[in-house]
C-alpha cells in the first residue's frame, strides 16, 4: 500500500476531505437508522399535533397550553413512545455492528494516496470484519475489567473515607474529578490500543487479533504523549463545535415551515459532526501508525556484489 | 360575606388577634389550650440522642369523662422494619433509606408516667395498633419490650385510675428518651446536622360527640403511616433545650432566653397557639436574620389585586411585621437571597389572601445536601426549605425548587398550622389547599411559567396539576385516609396536585372573586380548629350562593373525569336551493341555486354557503359544561356553551366559509379536563384566524425526535 506521508494531525484534517465519501455513509446510516427507530412515533405525532390545536400550541411553545399538550402526548402515546425506544435499542445494537465494520473498510483505505473507491472500502470491511470482532470483544472485557474495577474501586474507597464529610468540601469534589479525569484517560488509552489494533491489518492481513494489540502497544510505545495528544485534541474539538450545534438547535424556535426545513438541514448537519471527527481522528491514527510502520520495517538491504543464482554447484549435495 | 357565616364571635377573635400587634406567644392565646407542654430536653450531639422530661396539662374538651389517655411515640416508626410506616415506605422515602447502618434507627423510650401526685401510670400503659397491623406479623416482635410486644410501637394507650371529668384537667409527668434517626421523614441528623422533629410523647386529640362528624367522643390518634402527616390540639409549649455550645439553634415559637454554662448552652422557647413543637441545631449553620416589613416588602400590586378579589380595602389587609431566622446549610449560601425573597412573597400572600400571619417570629431551616429528608417539611412557626446544591446551578437554577419549597412550607402555616385538618385522613386540606394557593403565589410572583429550563423550556403550575391527574390510573378519590390509597404515588396526586386542579376548576367556576372570598372565610372561621370536607364545603356554598355538591361527590369523593371531545367536525358546500319556493313576488322555481328564469338565467340568485357540522362528546363521568368554539376560514368566531348535563352535542351552522376549526374548552378554562389531544379539530391550515401550525409541528417533532435518537446512537460509537 502506498500512503501519504503527513504529519499526524493534517493527516486529520486531509482525510475528512480525502475521506468524504465515509463521512457521508456514516452520516447517512446514523439518519437513516434515526428515522427508522423514530418510525413509531409518527402516526402518534400525526394523531396528537396534526390537525389539532395541540400542534399549534406546541409548535409556537404556548406559555401555557404547550406543556400540558406534550405531557398529554407522552402519557396518551405511550406505546408509540415505547416502541420508539425499543426500536432505538435495536438500532443502537446496528449501528455498533456498523461501527465495527466499517472500522475495517477504514483502515484498507484510509490515507491512501490517490484516493479510494467504493469497492476497496468494501473490500476493506469484508477482509477485516471477523479480526475487527475479536478487537472489540477484547476492547469490552478489558474496558469492562479496567475501568470498571477503576469506578467500582474509587467508589466503595470514597464511600468509606469520605461518608463524614460535609456537602461541598473540596476534599470528595477533588476526588471524584480525578476518578472521572483518570477515568477518561483510562478510555483513551484502550481505544488507542483497540483503534491501533485494528490498523494492524492496514499492512498485514493475515495478523490475528490478539498480535495486533500487541502490535498496537509496542506501535504507541514511545508515542504515547502524542497519541493521547491526538485523541483528546479530536475529543475537545469534537465536543466544542457538538455542542455548539447542540445549542443552536435547541435554541432555534423554528415555526414557519421554512425555519422547519432550515432546521432539519441543521439536525443533519449536527448529526454529520461526529462522522466527520472520526474520520479525522482514523487520519491522525493512521498516520502515527503509518509512520512506526515504517520505523518498524527496515529498508531493503542494498546489494554488495552482484547477485548470483544459487545452483547445485554453490551446495553440492555431499 | 362575613354575615355568612356561623360563628361571629369566634371570627371576631381571630381578626382582633391577627391585627393585634401583640405576639400570640404572649398570654392571650387564640385557641382553647388542650394541650400545655412544658419541656426540657438535653441533646448529645454524639449519639443523636434527647433526654427529656415532659409536663403535660391535658384539658378534657369534652362532655365525657375520659378514663384512658392516648400518646404519639411517632420516632417508633424508625425503630426497626417491622413498623407500619416502614412496612408502608419500603424502608425508604424521599430519596433517604432507613437502617442502612446499626445507628440509623431511631427510638423513643417512654421511661416514667406519672400524675401529678406522684402515681405511677408505666404499668398499665400498653402499646396499641388503632389501624389494625394489615401485614403478616413476625415471630421476633419485640419479646423484650418493657410494655407489650406489638408490631407497631408508635401509639401508647395510658388507661388512667380515675377519669378525667368533662372539661377537665389532669397534670402528668412523663421522662423520656429519644434516640433520633438517620435523617428520615422530616426528622433526624446527618453528622452535626439535627432536625428534631416529633420527638417526644405527644397527646393525641380526643374528639368529643359531633366534632368533625363524630357519633361519640374517643380518641383519634392513628399509627404512625407513611403516607402520612399529623394531627394534634392547639395548646402552650414551653420548651428549653441544652445544646453543646457550638450549636447554632432554631425551634417553634419564640426565643425567650439564652444560658451558656461550659461547653453546653440552654434555650427557652416560648410558643402559643401551636399544636407542634420541633427545633434544630448545628454547629455549620450560617445564621441570616431579617424582618418582614409591610408594606415596604410586599409585592407591588399584590394587596390592590388582594382588595380587589375580596371587596375590601387595602387597609383591612393590613399585614404584620415578622422577625425571621433563616438558618442555612454552608454549602447553600448563594441561596440566601432567595430564600429572603420567597419568604417576603409568601408571607405577603397568604397574609392579603387569608389574613395576617398572626405569629412574631418564622424559622426558615436549610437542611444540608446529605440530609434530603429532613426538607420541605413544615411545623408550627418552623419549616425547613429545600436547596439541593444542584438546584442552584444551571440547568436547574431557574427551575425554581428553592422558592416553590419555601412558600409551599410556608403556606402550611395556614394550612395545617392555623387551620388545623386531620392530616391522617383527610390530607387534601391541608396538602391540597396549600398546593393551589402555592400555585397561586408562584404564577403571581414569577410568572405563568415559574419553573424553566434552558432554552424557554419550562411548565407551568396547572401543568404540574395535570400531570398528577392523569399519570395514575384513576383509582382513588381525593378524600380517602392516607394509607388507604391504592399506592404512595396515588396518595401524593390526590393529596397534591390533582386538590390544586380541583381548586383550580372551581376558582374558574366560581370567579376568582367570589372564590377568594370564601376561601379567606373557610380560613378564618377554622383557624385553629380541626374542619373536615363538610365544613370546607359548607363556607364555599354559603359564601357563593352555589350548589357545590357536583364537585365534593364526582371530585373530592369520587372518580369522575371530564373529558370533552370534538367527535367529529367537517364542513362541505351546502347543498344549493333546487324545486318550487313561495318567494315574496310569487312561486319561484329554483335548480341548482338559481331561480328558473329564461332572462335571469345567467346570473345566479345565491352564494355559495357551506354547512358545517361538529359533534362535541363527554367522554368522562362528570358533567360539566364547557365552551365550544369554531373558527371560520374568514376568522370569525363563533362560541358557544355546552350545557353540562348533555352528553354530546352536535353543532350545525351554515355560514359563507368554510369551517377552520373546532374546539371544546379552547381557553383552558376547565382544568380538570381529562385530555388535551382530543379537544380540538383542524380542518383546514391557511393564514388568518384559522392559521394552525398543526402539521409543521408534527414535521418538526418527527425530525427532533430522530435527531435525538441520532444523538444517541452516535454516542454508542465510543464503545467500537
């Protein structure tokens, strides 16, 4: 494979342009499941707020009128509102299975210098699916066990020494950020490791899963200021233009039915935020991968004297 | 209005006491003194415990000879799991849990009885269950038990050598020890933090023939139940309590005297006219002090408005300064000004409303963070607040948990405090009442939408109300005893917010005017005596001329819903004039709206009408009229009254447009209106009156609601 050779975050930016085309199907799969898991919801809408004065109300958050009609929808529409969350449950359960897929058409393809096309990405998801599995029941249990064991520990420990202090002494407040803080960091080490893991097939394909975590470690070894660097770079960046566009939303009246088509373009757009920050954050990861890839395979030896075709004369056979 | 009613001179005294400048803790109590305590108390801050000794003066108000006395051990409901109250809570209440660790429980010991001559009454004490013990009993119940074992330890029934003659008096003295629990249900400590509320043998209330519907005199005092509150007589305390000198103290009453001796400090307080007494201490809090200065802090407008709903003058209304210790929880200080802030409002509103709070001093209590369940709890002159450090930022800070909180609590000094119902069985007086006039002063002092999140998101009180009323299934009268509801959760909707829609519908009903004044009637000819529904019920129907039966037998005693519906609405051409009409110049021949005329024929003689017809339903139990309204597409409106007793209705109107919409109760004028979503009908969306943004809404709805999902769904992406 032939790749680009950047530094690790242009590589992040390069790829959200090189890698649009991923950053659409991600987008596209997260609505489309959206609107299926949201499904049952619509005959309930339609027999609720259309062609009732509840819509109007609603629609224009009438002081008064709007929050009896939505608790009126909540309790009245139950079962639509249900199956709305079981299907959610359904669709959370796909788009993980779609996550660890595509995980593999990712790295095939990723970086690529002269671009990609469907079929490789394809390809890419195919030859790495069953080696991406095996990466993310390893990234659960040891997720599960570490950070787990980490919560649970911190927990009981400040249940006992803590039970007498005061509300609002510094002392529990410090404390339970720096579980939550070596917590999040907890998490960025392992999917550092699982993320590197399945880069491991980018150029080997016959690697198995438990030798790509390996590979993954000894990958970051060295590296790890700047893999974290990395990660929480696309984490906060993330977060910041997430929730801007959180905000603007929410707030966003939107009653005309140009402002509601305006603000389900937004919706969209919002929801293309998270695509489009993790690809980036696959490009700066396979950069740094890349790279100790290159580090790892030494350069073809140049020859010292011509070379010769070994013949019986070279190893008799006696 | 105040001819109306039934006792003058009671009302009389109660008004002269209220605008009395003199303090009701000083020798002219209002009520008839039943009860007389006199207290001392010495608390161990270590071991949570309270070593008491009680005087009681008991004055029989009746024309029986009383021959058995009856005592509240209410802390015995936290003794062990095998207590009603435990039994009925779960073990747990208000986000708190009993007897997770060996000291959490809590206890009172009764360690001696004796008349004032010195007679020894412990011995033939015994422990009784009034309600009866509806679970399956234990084979560990209390074999050690110095009195008898029962299951329930939180009624005491003290048979007496001689009984004490009608209107009477026996003197007794009774030591005591209490051993306060985990904070749980309005009473206990959390470290330093001690909230001591029903802490010491307290007399129950003996009933004599026809009071609140009684056949014969006896004794009500119920168990100790989860689901609910108290019931006591009016009377004199008299308390001093030790404290370790650190302790920064508030109790019922008014502070009389201060001693330090070494490291302990002892307090007297005095209160009258108060069927409760219960006091704080903690070394943490920070003290605030500050009067209630009428007329400087009552709200602007609020005694005009006052005035005017009750046809009186502004100086009739006049309010009572009032000495107030706000006692607060370090961690919640930034919430001082909101509580100084509620407070004025509150005592401003129930003072115009009802009549001026009569009492010199307040304490506001500020439990802390780790102590919920000593919050949102009102005793006499004494209530405490709820300031969750999480509801003074954002999100929550605008949420408005503080001020609802303190002047619910507050409200309870009317109702409750003044007004004296029996909380065990009749809750919606005191709960109920006091949740519609909280509604009240909340939308009067912030707005339609008092509680608000970000973003503009917020509900108003009747939203509150209405949630209540719907979100159970209808099982479970207002009225009922409070242990006999079918859940906690139906105990709580119908002691609180479906009283407030109630009230609601009926101030609606009624006429704020007229619903106010009888109101203040009901409060004032009640004030420190013990009303039942009937008398609720007998003041409104005297003070409004009204038949209020519909509402005490469907709503406070029954089931009954309202629920109008629009059946069906839908508007075509009206069929156009067509055979032989005898018109003004002779017979006309019409077809097809025109009149067949060889000359005229091309001119038609009539304009397109349409017919539109509405079919409105009351699909609940209660009949109760209702507007109707239907909108034209050239926005005209035409309402009109859907008498209560039809069960449906159909509209027709013939008019030159078509019909945009139709709606039963479009202004929201009947609160106890089941559901919403079917009230209304649109036909056709367009500009004008008739403009309804009913299908964007669900457009817009449909696109949120998958972007939530959306949301979340990426949100699982962290986990591959």
């Amino acid at each position: 494979m032939t790749v680009e050779r950047r530094g690790s975050l242009s590589s992040g930016f390069a790829a959200i342009g090189g890698g649009l085309g991923i950053v659409l199907l991600l987008t596209a799969t997260t609505v489309v499941l959206s609107i299926l898991a949201a499904a049952p919801l619509g005959p309930a809408l339609g027999d609720a707020f259309g062609r009732t004065l509840a819509g109007d109300h609603v629609i224009r958050n009438h002081p008064l009128f709007a929050p009896t009609d939505v608790y009126d929808f909540l309790h009245e529409k139950s079962d639509a509102v249900g199956g709305a969350a079981a299907a959610t449950r359904w669709a959370a359960l796909l788009i993980l299975l779609q996550q660890i897929l595509f995980a593999g058409g990712i790295v095939a393809v990723l970086g690529k210098a002269g671009g990609f096309t469907a079929g490789e990405f394809a390809w890419g998801v195919r030859r790495n699916a069953w080696h991406n599995f095996k990466c993310f029941a390893i990234f659960l249990l040891l997720g599960g066990g570490v950070i787990g064991t980490w919560v649970w520990g911190t927990h009981a420990f400040a249940k006992r020494v803590f039970e007498s202090s005061p509300p609002g002494s510094r002392g529990p407040l410090a404390f339970r950020i720096t579980v939550i803080l070596v917590a999040l960091l907890l998490y960025a080490i392992l999917s550092l490791l699982h993320d590197f893991a399945r880069a491991a097939r980018r150029f080997d394909n016959s690697v198995g899963a438990l030798r790509s975590w390996g590979r993954a470690r000894r990958a970051l070894s060295g590296r790890w200021t700047r893999a974290l660097g990395l990660f929480f770079f696309w984490l906060v960046l993330g977060g910041v233009v997430l929730a801007a566009g959180f905000s603007l939303e929410w707030m966003s009246p939107a009653v005309s039915a140009v402002a509601v088509f305006l603000q389900i373009l937004l919706q969209i757009a919002i929801l293309a935020i998270r695509p489009v920050i993790r690809v980036a954050a696959w490009g700066s990861y396979l950069a740094l991968y890349d790279r100790t890839e290159a580090e790892r395979i030494p350069p073809p030896v140049e020859p010292t004297e011509p070379l010769r075709a070994d013949t019986l004369e070279d190893h008799p056979l006696l | 209005m105040k001819s109306l009613l039934p006792s003058l001179p009671r009302l009389a005294l109660v008004v002269a006491a209220a605008l009395d400048s003199a303090p009701l803790s000083a020798a002219t109590p209002v009520s008839p003194p039943v009860a007389e305590y006199t207290i001392e108390a010495s608390l161990d801050g270590k071991t949570h415990t309270v070593d008491g000794q009680e005087r009681l003066v008991w004055r029989n108000p009746s024309g029986d000879p009383v021959s058995e006395l009856r005592f509240h051990l209410y802390l015995n409901a936290f003794k062990n799991n095998h207590s009603i109250f435990a039994r009925e809570s779960g073990g747990q209440l208000r986000g708190d849990k009993a007897g997770t660790k060996p000291d959490d429980w809590g206890w009172i010991d009764v360690l001696s009885i004796k008349t004032a001559s010195g007679e020894d009454l412990k011995p033939g004490a015994r422990l009784i269950v009034p309600d009866g013990y509806p679970f399956p009993r234990s084979e560990t119940r209390n074999p050690k038990s110095e009195i008898n074992p029962v299951e329930d330890e939180t009624v005491l029934s003290v048979p007496l050598p001689s009984p004490v003659p009608p209107h009477g008096e026996i003197e007794l003295s009774i030591a005591f020890r209490s051993k306060l629990p985990k904070v749980f249900a309005r009473t206990g400590y959390v470290r330093d933090f001690h909230l001591v509320g029903q802490w010491f043998p307290k007399i129950g209330v003996y009933e004599r023939a026809g009071m609140r519907g009684r056949a014969q005199g006896g004794w009500n005092c119920h168990s100790f139940h989860a689901n609910s509150e108290f019931y006591a007589d009016y009377g004199r305390y008299d308390v001093t309590f030790t404290v370790p000198a650190n302790y920064v103290v508030g109790a019922t009453g008014k502070r009389v005297s201060e001693t330090k001796k070494g490291d302990r400090t002892t307090y007297r307080y005095l209160a009258d006219d108060v069927h409760d007494f219960a006091w704080t201490a903690d070394p943490t809090f920070l003290v605030h002090e500050f009067r209630f200065n009428p007329p400087a802090d009552i709200p602007r407008g609020w005694a005009t408005l006052a005035a005017s709903e009750l046809s009186m003058s502004e100086g009739e209304l006049a309010l009572k300064p009032v000495e107030v210790r706000l006692l607060l929880s370090p961690e919640h200080a930034s919430a001082r000004d909101r509580y100084v802030q509620s407070t004025k409002e509150a005592i401003s509103f129930y003072g115009l409303w009802f009549g001026a709070y009569p009492y010199p001093t307040l304490t506001v209590v500020d439990p802390p963070d780790d102590g919920p369940g000593a919050g949102g709890m009102e005793y006499p002159t004494f209530i405490t607040g709820f300031s969750g450090s999480e509801f003074l930022r954002w999100p929550f800070r605008r949420f408005r948990v503080v001020e609802d909180v303190l002047i619910h609590e507050f409200g309870h000094q009317y109702w409750y405090g003044m007004v004296g119902s029996n909380e065990f069985e009749e809750s919606w007086l005191d709960e109920g009442i006091n949740t519609d006039s909280e509604f009240r002063v909340m939308q009067l002092a912030y707005g339609p939408r008092p509680a608000l999140f970000p973003g503009g998101i917020g509900f108003d009180m009747e939203t509150y109300g209405h949630a209540g009323y719907v979100s159970l299934p209808n099982l479970d009268p207002i009225r009922k005893r409070a242990w006999e509801y079918f859940s906690g959760n139906s105990y709580g909707s119908n002691s609180y917010p479906k009283v407030g829609l109630f009230l609601a519908q009926l101030r609606n009903d009624l006429g704020a005017g007229v619903y106010a004044q009888a109101q203040r009637a009901y409060f004032q000819e009640w004030s420190f005596r013990h009303p039942t529904t009937s008398d609720f019920f007998d003041v409104f129907q005297q003070v409004s001329g009204r038949d209020l039966s519909t509402y005490r037998w469907n709503i406070v005693e029954g089931t009954s819903r309202l629920d109008w519906s629009v059946v069906s609405a839908k508007t075509d051409k009206a069929e156009r004039n067509a055979g032989v009409f005898e018109g003004p110049g002779g017979r006309e021949t019409w077809q097809k709206g025109r009149v067949v005329r060889p000359k005229e024929a091309k001119e038609p003689d009539e304009k397109q009408a349409y017919d539109s017809v509405v079919v409105f339903g009351n699909r609940g139990e209660w009949a109760h009229s209702a507007k109707a309204r239907l909108v034209f597409t050239d926005g005209t409106v035409v309402d009109r009254v859907l008498p209560a007793e039809a069960r449906w209705v159909r509209l027709r109107i013939r008019y030159k447009s078509k019909l945009a919409w139709a709606a039963v109760d479009p202004d929201r004028e009947n609160p106890w209106e089941w559901s919403r979503l079917n009230d209304s009908h649109v036909l056709k969306s367009g500009d004008g009156a008739a403009d309804t943004a009913s299908r964007r809404a669900v457009a817009k709805y449909f696109s949120k609601a998958a972007y939530w999902i959306g949301l979340f769904l990426q949100s699982v992406w962290a986990l591959a």
